[in-house]
C-alpha cells in the first residue's frame, strides 16, 4: 500500500515467540496489520534494529511524514533490546506514558514500561504487554472496574478498579501445557496434533474440581491413557482442560469472579476454549478480542502523551 502523511503511528507488540505489528492513522484506525514468529527468542544472529526495519521499513519509507513506533511487550524486557522498567502497581494508564522509554539510536522510536506487583504477603509479579490490553479492554467497554482474563503463554488475571490497574496474577498455564506435551512422559502417549476435542476438553475442566490437586491430575492423563479410558487423540485435550480448569477454579475465586462478568481478552480460537470452559464453571464472561484490545490501549496511550 501507498503510505501518505495521513499515518500517526506504528503499534508494535513483541513478545517471546511472536509479534504483531499496526499501522494507523491520526485518528486510531487501522490502515494494515501483520504478525510473524520472530519473537525475541527467534531473533537468532540478528540485531533488534535489523530485525525491527524487516518488519516495517515499508511503513516507514513510504510515509512523507515518517510515524513513531510505539513497542511493548517483552521486547521491554532484560532479555530483550532494552529494559523499560517496571511501573509497580497500582497502576493509571498516564503512568505509563510518562516512563516511556526511547530506543537509542533511533529516531521517534519507543518502548512502553511494564507493570510490576509487590503485595503485602510478599508475593511479586510482573507483566510486559498485557498492560496495553488491560487499559484498552476497559476502555472499549466503557468501564472504570473489571475482573479480566488474558489467556496466553503466561495468562494474567487482573483487577482494574476506578481506573487503576490495582492487582494481577500470572498462571502458567500455556507454557507448563507446551512442556508437558512435548518433554515428559505424557507426551510420549499423545497424539500433540490433534485438533481440539470439545467432549475430552470437559471431561478435563471436570476432573480439575476433583480432589487430589493438580499434579495428580495430571498424571490421571497418562493412566487413563494406558487403560484405555482416553485415545491417545482425546488426551491432548483433556490435559488442556485440566489445566485450564484449574486456573479459572483459582484465580475466579482469587478475584471473587463467580458474580461478576469477566473481560475475557484474546486471541478467537483461546477465547472460545477460555469462554467453554467458564459457562461450564458457571462464569459469566464478556470476549474482547485481543488485537482490538491492543490497538484501542496503544493509541490511548500515545494520544495522551504529553505535548511538546
């Protein structure tokens, strides 16, 4: 496409194994999207300033005005280009804007802080990308407090209230599901290419309300397996279940869920395993997807900047 001067912004979030990128205009809407795997751990010999220009050189040759970028995510991170450091919580949206951090070397060029928890019982947590997201789910829908549900790698359940991002917890759940299947012995039994299975999925948000807790739940997917209760089909999906379930039981009860309406911010194909498995523990939930989430969050973000 032909860039004009009409651009405002180039949205970036680059994570771990991923990045997703956006161009938009002056008013927030998106002229052209575009993802890849080169996340900051696929980069391999190559610099983060090649690797950035790869990605949206286009963008920014062809603009008569060139756009700033704006990064967040876990290129942020101590093992990513260069450390923004953690805002700690509690959290407003001009928060961040204010610890922006810019990239040296490049012109107009900056990365969003993460968000940081140290709460009174000692425990600590932290978020890079998922922050963008939050701010921009409420204010999609027009909300100032929310329980939400961002699943993921590392899914984070968070506690907006009047406008402060106020709690967050990390769970996991998609990264402990990834080594499982492909590093341990249960995943020498699974058939890991299976398409999702709606009925052994259930079957595993069910088992995770039995007593024995989760890492007995966990090998419940090998000996079924070997006892012919699950096809080597059915236990990719049932662990999925298990482990989902587990976390929504928790972290529901966490953040006194069980009455309210979770923001679940995602990407279509995890809000509809996320969404199944809350109707089937009696949660009401409201989708966002994840990548409107990202654009509305971000270009809040960078209109509230302050002016020169």
């Amino acid at each position: 496409m032909t860039v004009t001067e009409a651009e405002s912004l180039i949205a970036i979030d680059w994570g771990i194994t991923n990045r997703r990128g956006y161009l938009l205009d002056r008013n927030s809407n998106v002229l052209e999207m575009r993802h890849d795997d080169v996340g900051i751990m696929n980069l391999g010999s190559s610099p983060f300033t090649a690797a950035l220009s790869d990605f949206i050189h286009d963008w920014r040759d062809q603009s008569a005005v060139e756009p700033p970028v704006l990064m967040s995510g876990m290129v942020g991170s101590r093992q990513g280009w260069i450390e923004a450091p953690y805002v700690a919580c509690p959290v407003r949206r001009s928060d961040l804007i204010r610890d922006i951090v810019p990239v040296p070397g490049l012109r107009n060029c900056f990365i969003v802080p993460g968000v940081s928890l140290s709460d009174r019982a000692g425990r600590q947590d932290v978020m890079r990308g998922e922050e963008i997201q939050i701010f921009g789910a409420v204010r999609l829908n027009g909300q100032d407090s929310a329980i939400l549900c961002l699943p993921g790698t590392h899914s984070k359940w968070a506690h907006i209230k009047d406008g402060w991002l106020v709690d967050f917890t990390t769970a996991m759940t998609g990264e402990l599901f990834q080594v499982i299947c492909e590093h341990s012995i249960l995943g020498a039994l699974m058939n890991t290419q299976s398409h999702h299975d709606e009925a052994a999925f259930s079957k595993g948000v069910d088992a995770s309300g039995r007593t024995g807790g989760l890492l007995s739940h966990i090998f419940s997917v090998r000996a079924d397996g070997l006892f012919g209760m699950l096809s080597n089909s059915e236990q990719y999906s049932y662990l999925s279940g298990i482990l989902i379930g587990h976390e929504i039981r928790d972290l529901s009860e966490t953040y006194e869920a069980n009455n309210k309406e979770v923001l679940l911010v995602g990407s279509a194909t995890l809000a509809a395993i996320y969404g199944a498995a809350m109707t089937q523990l009696g949660l009401r939930y409201l989708t966002v997807d994840g990548d409107v989430a990202t654009i509305c969050g971000i270009s809040d973000l960078w209109s509230a900047r302050p002016k020169p």
